[in-house]
C-alpha cells in the first residue's frame, strides 16, 4: 500500500466540510465525504520547520532539536542563515520505509536545514523538486541570496529570478508545477508497481500568497481564496488521477497543515481559524489545530467523522504500520498508529502536548486543555502591528507578557467553548477533577523527556544559500561573506 501526505499551510475553517461560508473548495468537501474528516486533530508546533520535523520523525520538535534555548518559548524555524537543521541521529519516515521497498518524494517545501548534509535525499527521500526554505524573497544576492529551487541533489534556479512570482499581482506557476510533479511520479511508480510515499508540501498560501493566472481574481475571498482553489483543484487531480490508474485502493492519503494561518497576513493573506482563539505562531487552538482528512476508498468507510485526538507525528506511525513496518523501539516515538481510528472508527485515549519553543504551554486530555503558560506576543512585537489575535483580545487569556499558570492552570472545556474564551472557575469541582488527571500526565511527560540538541540557536550569514550544489552548472553562484556565527534571535 501506498501513502501521500498532503501538507500545507491552510486553517482548519478554509475549506467547505469545516463550514467554510464561501464553499470554494469542492474537491477537499469531496475527499472529505469519501473519507474521514478529523475534528481534533493538531500540529506539533504553531510553526512550519518544528511541525515539518515532527512529522517526519514522529517525534515533538523539543526531541528531534527543531527548537531554541535562546530565550523562553520561542517559536524558531529554519530561515537561510540558520546553522542546523534535521540531525543524522533522528531517522525520518521515508529512510524507514526504504525497508520495505518504497520510493519516495518531496514535492515542495523541505524545511529542515539547508545545508549539504541536510538535503532530504540524504534522509531517506529518493526524489525531490522543491526548495529548502519558503519562498521569501526577492533577495538582492549581495545581503542574501534569492532561495534555490532543486530538483534532487542540484538546485536549477532560484525564486524571483527563474521560478517568477510576481508579488504585485501575485501571480506564479509554482502549484501547477508540483501538481505536475505528483501525477508524474504517481504514474512512473504504478508503471512499475513500486510502493510510493508521496511528500506533497506545496507554500502557496504562505504569505507571499500565489495562485497561477486562471484561479487569480477567482474566489470570494481574495488572493488567499484564489491560492486555496488552486491547491482544492489540485488534491482533486491527484486523487482522480489515482483513481484512473487503478492504484486509489491501495493508497492512503492525507490531508492536513504545519499550522494554523498567519493572522498577522490577514485578512488579506492569512486564511481562517473557523472558531478557534488565535492563529500561526501560538499554541491556542487557531494555531495547533488543523484541517484533517484521510481519504482511502474502500478501506476508509465513506463520510466518517472522527473525534480522535490526533497530531502530525500520528501520519510517522501509521505510515510504517501500512508498509508493516515497526516503530523504532530506540527512541521515544510520539506519533501513534490511526489505522485503528481510520479504519475501524475506534478511539485511542491520549494527550496532546502543545509546545512553543522549549516550553510545555499547554495539555489536552479529552475535552479539556489546561494553558500551563500563556503568551500572544510581546508588547514590543505587538505595538509594531503584529498580532497573532486579531480582533480577539480574551483578557488574561491572550497575554503579550509571558504569563506562568504552573499552580492554577487556566482550563478550558473544548466541547462548550472551543474558542477558549471562558475559563473554568478555579473553585469548581470540574475543574479540580480535570487539572489532576492532567498534571498525572505532565508529571509523567516530563519525567521521561530528553530534549534534543537544539537545532535553531545558532545563525550566520556565510552558511546561507550562496552556492548550492548545482550552481556552477548554472553560473548562479555567489560569493558567501566571512563565517561570523551568532546567536539567533527569536521575537516571538
């Protein structure tokens, strides 16, 4: 059996099964219908690189080193000046299910450090067309260069120059491109019936937002909803394009997100939380939970809605279990195996631990989601314009001091309040039952946890992407500046 795993920035209320009100997304409504929709299931960061990380190593980014000690609670990825990335110690999904024969592929954003011995086909992938960081830019190639687009070990071009997004329309091809590089590699495997994992992590609604010119001036909802159309249209070529070859049976797919969107783009570029408090960069609901959908015709029964807790690093475990494959027993593994959910309609009690940086903020035991620590962004941060919340101030609950709640953590009860608006009295029985039953489940978390070397403290702007492996080919290299390594610094 086969696995796809579609990743995207795109929050939990922009598509029509989650009650999106322009309903522009007919294809992700379709999946849904065919599929099961995931209503409680969550990233393992309110961030791109952390939650990457996790997925692919089923682990929480405070194991794997996707996070920083510089400062408290820091939300950190990997931008071009960044020293680390992905460590040879954690061993990714795709170099697991080489064991079984499979072939597998990144489509998209990698994320995981962008030096030579991060590359992903050094970490299991066979196949790669896409780009180590986002799509920021354009850079001038003399204070820092413009990213590189690779295709496997060699970069043939970089964003702005040959890859074009034209940022006053917001016009760009990109989508189209990995849409064509998925059904490529989906008809090449079925041709000689390989095994596949298929990595799809396409940017276009990451902020700068693109869409190719037929969806451009498309959706209700502006450039963000022409990105979300595009990338509707899409998974519904892929999933079509499966069902032609006759490979749809024995293939899971995946839908979901790093994060919640960047409200800090919004409303023009940011995309919608649907009820939840907050977005991207936060460990409110509007930052950790995410869309989700697992589509496998004849398997997965049609029209399933589950209540299952789930997060990013589940897609680790259930991937291996699919390709009968065992979870590394030499490491704490975070992800669980769904197969039972996604098939059977069961329920698996566990928790979901909401971190930010090096710090535990938050826990989820059934209803209920106990804010260890709170904190939007600072006041500083905040006065520039740059808010995580807008329009959505809850007083003591959205905090731009970092707020410490160790002894009488702030509860909420999701099924009454999914938006984390009224806390639980501190007095009430319920809430005296619920906080025990989770500080048993923190105490014993962090019992057991051994924090991976930080990945994301160290930056210095020699080792960004002046020369990538290809670049002599192309005459695209740039002379790198003295090495002057630093501490990196985080504002939020």
């Amino acid at each position: 059996t086969s696995s796809g795993v579609f990743l995207l920035q795109m929050g939990w209320g922009d598509l029509g099964a989650f009650g999106e009100p322009s309903k522009e997304t007919p294809n992700l409504d379709q999946m849904a219908a065919e599929g099961m929709l995931f209503l409680d299931f969550y990233t393992a960061s309110p961030l791109c690189s952390p939650s990457r990380a996790a997925l692919l190593t089923g682990r929480l980014p405070v194991r794997n080193g996707f996070y920083t000690t510089n400062g408290h609670a820091r939300n950190a990825y990997t931008p071009q000046d960044i020293v680390g990335g992905i460590p040879d110690s954690e061993l990714l999904l795709p170099e697991l299910l080489k064991k079984a024969g499979y072939v597998n592929k990144i489509i998209g954003k990698w994320h995981l450090g962008h030096r030579p011995q991060f590359h992903p086909l050094r970490h299991g992938f066979d196949e790669w067309f896409g780009s180590p960081n986002c799509h920021f830019g354009p850079y001038d190639n003399r204070e820092r260069p413009n990213i590189p687009v690779y295709r496997d070990w060699e970069m043939i071009g970089r964003y702005y120059e040959d890859f074009k997004i034209d940022l006053k329309t917001g016009e760009a091809n990109l989508t189209q491109l990995y849409l064509q590089e998925a059904l490529d590699f989906i008809s090449k495997q079925q041709a000689s019936q390989q095994p596949f994992f298929l990595y799809w992590a396409i940017d276009a609604t990451h902020a700068p937002v693109y869409a190719s010119k037929q969806f451009l001036g498309t959706s209700q909802r502006g450039l963000y909803g022409d990105a979300v159309r595009e990338i509707d249209d899409s998974v519904g070529k892929i999933l079509s394009h499966l069902r032609q070859l006759g490979i749809s049976e024995n293939t899971l797919v995946f839908f979901t997100s790093d994060n919640g969107p960047a409200l800090i783009s919004a409303p023009r570029q940011g995309g919608s939380n649907g009820p939840f408090l907050c977005g991207k960069q936060t460990t409110f609901e509007g930052g950790m939970r995410e869309p989700a959908i697992a589509w496998w015709p004849g398997h997965v029964p049609a029209g399933g809605v589950s209540h299952q807790l789930g997060t990013v690093m589940d897609l680790f475990s259930t991937s291996l279990s699919l390709a009968g494959l065992q979870p590394p027993s030499d490491r704490q593994i975070d992800g669980i195996d769904l197969l039972p959910v996604i098939l059977q309609g069961k329920l698996i009690d566990r928790p979901i631990f909401y971190y930010r940086g090096n710090e535990l903020m938050a826990v989820r035991a059934g209803l209920y989601k106990a804010h260890y620590w709170t904190w939007s962004n600072s006041w500083e941060e905040h006065s520039k314009g740059i808010d995580f919340c807008p329009g959505q101030s809850v007083s003591g609950v959205t905090t731009h001091t970092q707020e410490e709640h160790t002894y009488l953590p702030l509860l909420f009860h999701l099924g009454r309040d999914p938006g984390e608006k009224f806390p639980l009295s501190f007095a009430s029985e319920e809430y005296q039952r619920a906080v025990e039953r989770i500080s048993g489940l923190v105490q014993q978390h962090k019992a057991t946890l051994v924090p991976g070397q930080p990945q994301l403290n160290v930056c210095d702007q020699a080792v960004m992407n002046w020369s990538p492996p290809g670049c002599e080919k192309l005459g695209k290299c740039l002379k790198a500046p003295e090495s002057d390594p630093k501490k990196c610094s985080w504002p939020h």
